[in-house]
C-alpha cells in the first residue's frame, strides 16, 4: 500500500471516530455557538454604529468645558433623568442644593417625543483647568434628532446657569491639591461697599473689561490673565468688595489659604491650574505668608519662588482673575505685586464723614437731617466702614441715637472692627 494511501485512511478513520465520540460533539457544538455569539455581536456592533452615523445625533463634554455644568442643569431643570435609581453626586448645584446624575454608564430616556441616550464616564486622570477630581465624560445622543436640537439644550442650560450665578457665587476652598466646594454664598450689591470715589466702579470696570475681551489678548500675544491687589487697614472692606464684586459680575469664589501646613508648592501649582473656570482666586491677608524674603524663603510650606511660579508660571490659568489682600503693602516683596502679577492696586482706606452719611442713608432711607446730624457729630473724623456699620447695625432701630455717634465717636480714631 502507498503511503499516501494510509495517511488518507489513517485520517478518516480518526474523524470518524471523533465524530462519533460525546466530547468532540459538545466542544464542536460550544464552539459554533461561541462563533455564532461572536457573528452577532459583530453584526449588532456594525449596526449600531451604520445607525449612530445615519439616524442619531451627539454631544460629548466633560467637566473642563462650562457646557458640563450647562448639560446638568438642564438635565436636571427637565427632569430627564428623574427615574433613575442608582445615582452619584456631581458637584454642580442648582437652587441651593447638589445635582445628582445616574451611575456611570448608558441610561435612556425620551425627550420631545425623541429617544434620547445619556452616557457617564468616568476616568482617573485628574482634569486641569475646571477643579479636582477625576475627568467626567458626558455624551448625549439623541435618534432621528439634530444637532442644533442638542445645541439648544446647552444653552438653555447656559441662560439656567446665568441665574443661578445672580442668586450667589459659589465659594470653593483649596485642599491640598483638589477644590472643595464650600458653599453658595449670598449677593452682596456693589452699593453695599463704601468709598469716597469712583475707585470701586472703575475696578469693576477693568474687571468686566478683562472678563470681555479674551481677543485683545490673543492677538496681541499677551497671557490672558488680570492680578488685582486691594490693601489698606483692617475693616475697610477688602473680603466685603471681592464678595461683592463675583456676585455682581457672576463669578464664583476660589480661595488659598497660604498658610496652611500642609501646602506645598506642587499643591499650589496644581490647584491654581485647575481652579474652578471663571472663578476669583482669591489670596487673602498674603502678608501673613510672606512678609520679605530677608526673613526665610519660606513660613509655610510653600516657598516664595514656588508662589510666583504658580501664579504666572508656564501652567497658569487662562482667563482668571487674581485678587491679592494685605493689610501693610509696605511688607509684601516688589517681585510679588509687580505689572503682571499685581496689575491693579486699590487702597481701601477709613472714610471721611460725608461718606459715613451716605451709609447711614442705606440704614435709615429718608432720614436725612438725621444722615447730616450723623456727618456734624463724626467731624474731620475717618472710619473704617466696617465700625461705622457696626455702630449703625447695633442701632438700626433708632436712626436718632445712631445719628449722635456718641458711642462710635468715643472709640479711637484709628480703631476698626473685623471685616
């Protein structure tokens, strides 16, 4: 017999006795339905991208974008997702509390009679340029839809985020190397604030100027960035004016304490980096931190370099605005509060009598021989605001004892109340 010959019956004799035998059958049968599941799955997969491509619209953002916060709060004005179960919390608030949104995953609703798929994701890599925590992205899809359907969406979310900014700013406080939002602050009008010029009027008009024109800058090659330093005595309404001013410009909060423990350089760099978008970041009292380089690179423990480099270093934010306080400018480095850095100062000082008057009008409206008995009793005098206001409010029932000043007038000239 020819060798081929035997190798062919060797062969066949083999099949057939795999053929016959109970495990081949069952491995065969396990194999062609794991090879049908796969089929399918293919076929379902390239299906379901012909239809994404030809009868469904989306939007993915993520929470370095201000469309992140607009999305949810649309979402969440819509009641889109109501009926989901398994929730997490996002960080964004609308009316005071905290917007909860769907587990991670795909979730489906309808809206307008369209199906609509709302899907979470979640990453681990820290995002920069919108607040600590982990990257979140949201993609919106909607079947048989448009896009400028999604895009309306995002804006009515923008004109709902626009009033929830007129209610309060939000205040976020810097943790280590993450934002922790603290709480929604109240408004505070910008007439609630007192001076003896336009000083305050044409701050918040360089303000809502940089806000502005985002342009200017890019064309001309200059970092978008604005520093403001307001100094002067205690009580003379330096928190009371950066409070005032977000609520009147919309803005939120961010603020540094420098003089935490356990601060350090690479905490400050990132957290200034990825402070909330938009918001005032907020260095308050820096004098305490810093008062001359000849006494130590460092009090705390970040270092004086390591401040600058954070607040105008190669990973600085775009867009923001930095707001420095000090009671004694005279103790700050000039490194530290030169053009670029610091480019506004604003000293906010005790005022003199006629402007005590205007604040007693605010107290006591239509009292006003009372308002001019006031500014007679206070003379050559100048005071703090926050010690005229605190004369006023501990008698704001009896506009005629507040206008004898007596009690306030017995005080030293120089002395303050706390802000």
């Amino acid at each position: 017999m020819r060798a081929d010959g035997f190798m062919d019956n060797f062969l066949s004799d083999m099949l057939t006795r795999a053929v016959g035998s109970d495990f081949f059958a069952g491995g065969l049968a396990l194999g062609v339905f794991g090879a049908a599941i796969g089929v399918l799955r293919m076929v379902y997969g390239l299906a379901r991208a012909q239809a994404q491509r030809r009868w469904a619209v989306s939007l993915t953002v993520d929470n370095r974008s201000d469309a992140y916060r607009h999305l949810y709060l649309w979402l969440d004005h819509k009641g889109a997702l109501r009926r989901i179960r398994q929730v997490q919390t996002t960080g964004v608030t609308a009316g005071g509390a905290e917007i909860f949104a769907p587990v991670e995953g795909r979730h489906w609703f309808f809206h307008g009679g369209r199906l609509c798929a709302f899907e979470r994701t979640m990453r681990e890599k820290t995002r920069v340029g919108g607040g600590g925590g982990p990257l979140e992205v949201l993609t919106l899809t909607m079947l048989f839809g448009r896009t400028e359907r999604l895009r309306a969406w995002i804006d009515e979310g923008a004109a709902l985020c626009a009033v929830e900014d007129e209610e309060a700013p939000d205040l976020y406080v810097l943790k280590g190397d993450w934002w922790d939002h603290v709480c929604d602050l109240s408004r505070r009008g910008l007439d609630t604030i007192v001076a003896e010029d336009d000083r305050i009027t044409r701050l918040r008009d360089d303000m809502a100027w940089f806000y502005a024109n985002e342009d200017w800058y890019r064309t001309r090659g200059v970092p978008w960035r604005r520093g403001y330093l307001l100094y002067g005595p205690p009580g003379t309404g330096k928190s009371s004016l950066i409070r005032a001013l977000a609520s009147d410009l919309g803005k939120d909060l961010a603020s540094i304490s420098l003089t935490s423990a356990g601060l350090s350089d690479e905490d400050l760099r990132s957290g200034l980096s990825s402070a909330p978008k938009g918001a005032f970041l907020v260095l308050e009292d820096i004098d305490a931190a810093f008062a001359g380089r000849s006494e130590g690179e460092t009090k705390t423990g970040i270092s004086f370099s390591g401040l600058l480099n954070a607040i105008d270093g190669v990973a600085a934010q775009e867009g923001r605005v930095l707001v420095m306080t000090t009671n004694h400018p005279d103790r700050l480095d000039p490194a530290l509060i030169r053009p670029g850095r610091a480019d506004l100062h604003v000293e906010l000082g005790p005022v003199p009598a006629r402007v005590a008057a205007e604040l007693f009008l605010r107290f006591f409206p239509g009292e006003d021989a009372h308002a001019h008995r006031f500014a007679e009793a206070l003379g050559a005098r100048r005071m703090a605001p926050a010690a005229l206001q605190g004369w006023l409010l501990a008698n704001a029932q009896d506009p005629q004892a507040a206008a004898t000043a007596a009690g306030l007038i017995q005080e030293p000239v120089s002395a303050v109340a706390a802000e």
